[in-house]
C-alpha cells in the first residue's frame, strides 16, 4: 500500500489489488476504488484476461497542490493489437443534493455547474458533429478534459494532465439520487502495441481539498505549464464586421467604419474582416464580389494605426467549394469499402448555410503544404498578422486519415502547428470552433463560448447556438483558463440601439468583458452607435487583466466576478442578475477593504452611473439580464480617475488621484486637474 497527500487530498494505492482511493482530511472516501481497464480497438482484451491490453504500473505523484495519478497500459499478448479505450473508473459517495461540473469539448459547447441528474438540452443532430465529441458515445453525461463534484463541503476535482494526443473525457453514471460512478476515459483510437509493447498514459490528477473555482485553475495552471501554454502580456482590444454585416460585408463598409474609428478616436487595436470576404469555406483565396484587393484594405488598415484582422476556417470546406472538387482525396473519411478503392465518403461536419462542411484531413503531406500556402498569402502577401481561426474541430474529427497511426488530436496539433508556421513569430492567433484542452500551446487567445449574436436567447435551442445568455455563461463558467491556457475570448460586444437586446444586457455584457480581462471587441456599425453606447465601449476598454467567479460550484450563472484595479489594487465588484424577473442585489464595501489596511474614509463608485454613492452597504434593483458594477476607493490613494473613466480598470494617464467633498483632484498626464463628481 502506497499513498500521497497533498493538503487535504489523501489518495492511496493498493498494488495488490491494483486499487486507487480518494479521501478528504477526515478520511471520509470520496471516490475508489479504482477500477482501470483497457480494451483493443474491437473491444476486446479487456484488462484482467490473460492476453490482450491491461492496466500496469500506477504510482502516485503529488504536484502542485493535488495528486498525480499516472498509468501505463501494456499488450500481455504474443500478438500486435490496436488499443481502444482505456478507463479508470471510480464508484462515488456524492448523493442527490450533489452538483457536477461539466466542461465541454469545443468552444461553442455548453460549460457549467448542474444538480445531478440534470442535463444541458441536447444538441440538434445536424449539429452534433461540430458540438460533441463525437467518439463519446453518452455525451449528454460527458465532462470532456475535466470535471469535477461538489456536495455541501465535500468536492473533488478532476482532470487529465496531457492533451498533445488523445481527446480524454469524464463519463459521469449520475441520476436524481447521485453520482454512481465517474470514469475517466482516455481513447487510444487503435494505437498499436507489439508484444510486450508499453504506453504511458496521460496522468489523472485529483483535488479532494479546494472549492471547485480553485481546485479547476489550479488544474488548469498544471495543463498549462506541460503544454507551455501562450499568454501574452494584453489582451486585445479591436473591431469586428461580423455582427452587423455577417456575409454581406464589403470592402467599402470596411473603409467606412475605419474612417469612423479615426475620427471617434477610441484606443483599440485591431480591425478584423469576419466572414464573407470569400466565396465559400475552403477556397480562401478566391474573393468574393464586394472586395477587390485584400492587400490593399489591409494596408489602409495598418495605415489608420490599427492590426489589420482576418477570419478564416483553415480546415472546413464546404460541398460546393472548388477545393472539395479538386481533391476528394484530402478529407477525413469513413471507413472505406471492401474493395479499398477511391477515397471513402468525408465525414459529416456539420453545415452552414444549408452547405455540408467536410474537414481536412491535416495528416496527408499536401494538405499541409495547402495550408501553409494559404496562410503565407494571408500574412505575408495581404498583410493580416491578426488572425481568428474558426471551425477548427473539423480537423479532428474521428475517421480515417492519410497517416493511419496518428490520433485525432495529434492531427489537429499538426494542421495549428503548419498554420502557426506560415503565419510566423509575429502573428497573433486567436482560435474558435477548437477542442479546447488539445489546443493549449498553440494559440494566443481562445473563443470560450458560443457566438453573442443581436439577441438574448432563441427558445427551444441547444446553450451551444448564438446567444448573448450562452456566451455569458461559458464566460463566467471557463473563466478560470484565462491566462492559464491563454487569453479568453467571451466574443464580441454588440452595444447599438437597433439590435434585439436591452440596455440591462448591453451593459452586463460589457461589464463581464472589462472585469473578467479577456479580448474585447465590437461588432457594431460604428454609424449606429448613440453616445450611451460609445461611452461604454469607453468605459470597457481597456479591460482588467483578471477576475474571480465567484460561485462557480454552485451555480449554473455565477453572478459575482470580483476584479482589482490596477492603480491601487483595490476591489471592483460587478453583481449580474442573470433571471428573467426583477432582482435586488447587495454590495457591502466593508468585505472589499484594503489589505494592508490604509484609508478609513471609505466612498462607492457606481461603475456604470460614474457616479460616488452612500456606502458602505449599497442596495441595487436590477432589471432581468442587468448588472451593477462597484468599486471601493478612499479618500487617501488609489487611481480614482482611472476608475471614473473605466468600468474596472485603471488608467495609465491618471496619477496622485484624492477624493474630496465633491470633487476628485487627480494629476492626470502630469497636469493637475479638478473635477466635479456627481452623487446620489
């Protein structure tokens, strides 16, 4: 018998009986025993028999502040066999008061906390292969990479370490009494072992100690530093075309809305083209009727002061795209037929626009060399360093390759990798669509959620599909990864009058993008953006660097996010009311002080009014889907002026700021300035 311990997770092992325990510090089981088995790919050689793929050498490792547990499978056989799946299952003591976080397999897929036994609605079937992981078999009962339990104070936290291979998952057997079981799978897709042949599997790392946030960015920080996460040192701030013009963009609304930025002034970054600049997915380099010369809009972009930004869907092609014509041999397929002759029918992909999507199969030699060559036109030919990536899951769907003894995730890896290759050191790459845990390493910034769209909701789809209330919950439910993994992208703010949502939605969106520190873009006709919606896109940018979720065990919609200013590290507070009713939410600066204790003179800033109101404790009705942001300042330090002019953060202008009777005295590019503040 061996054990590790690490804080309050106490896991032990026995050899003998080959069985792995999970306890809290009181001793009390959480999960175990450990049951592992392996297969062959036709679901046979179950560990245990005689010959075949068993389960060898678990140890135990503490890292970080959790335990490791690593595995190895082995062919026991006289004979070569292709290993299926390998599970570590766990029976459970949760019950029916329990919640089970579940994370889901690409960017767009439902991610939260729900009771046992509750599902998120399930996904269309035609839209299935671009949100499941479609090698797991119960994927309404799927945590993909991760997941973790929580019951009063009882919880464990879960997850794989390594994702440069197999698209690992969780399959919870869980009801309205409780979690039976949780088995943690890793797919080794028809790996072959010789006789006697070892492989090591990714380890499991467990948290029986910390509430599920901690316990899920701790995890998150061991993935990252394996994978040599990128995070860059800001996130980006830019305008996009997509929610106004979607298809229909060309390059004269482009130049518009660039002279309009120009004259507005406000400090973004980039200014990305979105889809509709080609002719159909995959034929990237025939442009379409509205554009004339790409290079040519690029450079009057970068001319302006801004990074000229494209879209494109590297690995998906579309049914009537030239590419799909020309090369019928370059896609990811079914099993082929008896004969072997002719490549065999693409996998389905999904579809756009009433268009079947196919995915590039980036394991044959030409299909790099074409994705190197488009991408070196876009970069090096047109001029866009700034590159959102989208439909990316296309490239690891399950099916035949060229390269028959890659998996899934090692084809995708290598499809990023010949993409990054063309685009160089200097580009910035910001993924969509991904499997998300097989993606850390290789991208700047990630999509972490469906896309916003004009609207809250469309009753009776999936949390997958456009949604400004989807996009919200992923946002506060995958906060965690953000500068762990890389930098989030919660997608776009959308603050004209003449879309479907309301004020309350436009300002808690815009209080969600400052305070939780990802990219933060726009997507408006700059011409129809009223002042009230140009001064809290103001007010947004730039965001904070991180926030904290509170609630994310208990909650499907967290509706706390904690940030700290920059200029004097002092809390800012934003409350959301997620419901669809009216609701009063409570601020109490008192929890929010200073940690080292300076200033007694405590004031509330209303972040969205800009206006100083009586404190400490602040009542506030929301309107449904609204939000309240507060910061707490004194009268002594603190970078005020920068929270006057932000929702959340501080301002790299204002310096020597002091709160007054009515006034705020700041220094503010070396100048000393008074203004008047209004209070309620």
């Amino acid at each position: 018998m061996n054990g590790r311990r690490a804080d309050a997770t106490a896991v032990t092992y026995d050899p003998d009986g080959r069985e792995v325990v999970v306890a809290d510090d009181t001793g009390e089981l959480l999960v175990g025993p450990l049951r592992a088995a392996a297969e062959g790919e036709d679901g046979r050689g179950v560990d245990g028999d005689d010959a075949g793929v068993r389960v060898v050498d678990v140890s135990l490792s503490v890292e970080g502040d959790g335990v490791a547990i690593a595995s190895t499978v082995e062919n026991a056989g006289d004979e070569p066999v292709r290993a299926g799946d390998v599970t570590l299952a766990f029976d459970t003591s949760f019950g029916a008061d329990a919640r089970v976080y579940r994370h889901g397999y690409q960017s767009w897929s439902s991610t939260g906390t729900l009771p046992v036994g509750e599902r998120f609605p399930a996904e269309d079937p035609e839209n299935a292969p671009m949100m499941n992981d479609l090698a797991a078999s119960t994927d309404d009962r799927v945590s993909s990479y991760l997941t973790g339990l929580v019951e009063r104070d009882r919880r464990v936290t879960v997850g794989f370490l390594e994702h440069d291979r197999y698209c690992t998952r969780f399959e919870i057997d869980d009801d309205d009494d409780g979690v039976a079981t949780l088995r943690g799978v890793c797919p080794l897709e028809g790996t072959r072992l010789a006789p006697g042949e070892r492989l090591a599997l990714p380890p499991l790392w467990v948290d029986a100690d910390r509430e599920p946030r901690e316990a899920l960015a701790a995890l998150a920080d061991r993935v990252g530093e394996r994978m040599d996460a990128r995070v860059p040192e800001t996130a980006p701030t830019g305008w996009c075309s997509w929610y106004h013009y979607f298809t229909d963009v060309t390059e004269a609304d482009v130049r518009e809305n660039l002279a309009e930025l120009r004259e507005w002034g406000i400090p973004v970054d980039v200014v990305q083209i979105d889809d509709g600049y080609t002719e159909a997915f995959g034929d990237w380099r025939s442009i379409a009727d509205g554009f004339e010369d790409m290079s040519a809009v690029a450079d009057d972009i970068a001319t302006a002061g801004y990074r000229p930004g494209l879209w494109l869907a590297p690995f998906c092609v579309e049914s009537d795209a030239d590419l799909y014509a020309d090369h019928p041999e370059w896609f990811v397929t079914e099993p082929t037929d008896a004969t072997g002759d002719g490549p065999g029918t693409p996998v389905d992909g999904g579809f756009r626009a009433g268009s079947a999507l196919y995915g590039l199969d980036t394991t044959h030699p030409e299909v790099l060399e074409w994705l190197r060559e488009t991408v070196s036109t876009v970069v090096d030919e047109w001029g866009f360093t700034y590159l959102k990536l989208d439909f990316l899951f296309a490239a690891a769907l399950p099916g035949e390759r060229y390269d028959a003894a890659a998996t899934r995730v090692e084809a995708y890896r290598r499809g990023v990798e010949a993409v990054s290759e063309a685009a160089g050191e200097d580009a910035f790459l910001l993924g969509c669509g991904a499997p998300m845990a097989p993606s850390v390493g290789l991208f700047d910034a990630m999509r972490v959620g469906p896309d916003t769209d004009p609207t809250w909701e469309t009753p009776g789809e999936s949390g997958s599909q456009p949604g400004l209330k989807n996009a919200v919950r992923n946002t506060l439910t995958r906060n965690f990864l953000h500068r762990r993994w890389w930098l989030n992208d919660p997608d776009c703010q959308l603050v004209r009058d003449t879309s479907d949502l309301t004020a309350a939605e436009r300002e808690a969106f815009a209080a969600l993008v400052a305070g939780t520190g990802g990219v933060n873009v726009f997507s408006d006709r700059l011409a129809e953006i009223g002042p009230a919606g140009r001064r809290l896109l103001e007010r947004s940018i730039p965001p904070a660097t991180g926030a904290e979720v509170a609630g994310l065990g208990a909650k499907r919609f967290p509706s706390r996010v904690v940030c700290d200013r920059p200029g004097d590290g002092a809390a800012t507070v934003a409350l959301f009311n997620w419901a669809d009713e009216p609701s009063t939410v409570r601020f109490d600066a008192r929890e929010y002080g200073r940690e080292d204790g300076a200033g007694t003179d405590r004031a509330v800033w209303d972040g969205l009014s800009g206006a100083v109101v009586d404190g400490p404790v602040v009542e506030r009705e929301l309107p449904p889907h609204g939000a309240a942001v507060f910061a707490v300042v004194t009268a002594e330090t603190g970078d005020l002026l920068g929270d006057v002019a932000t929702l959340t953060g501080g301002s790299d202008r204002a310096s020597r700021a002091a709160l007054g009777d009515g006034t705020l005295a700041a220094a503010v590019d070396g100048e000393d300035v008074t203004f008047a503040l209004d209070s309620e």
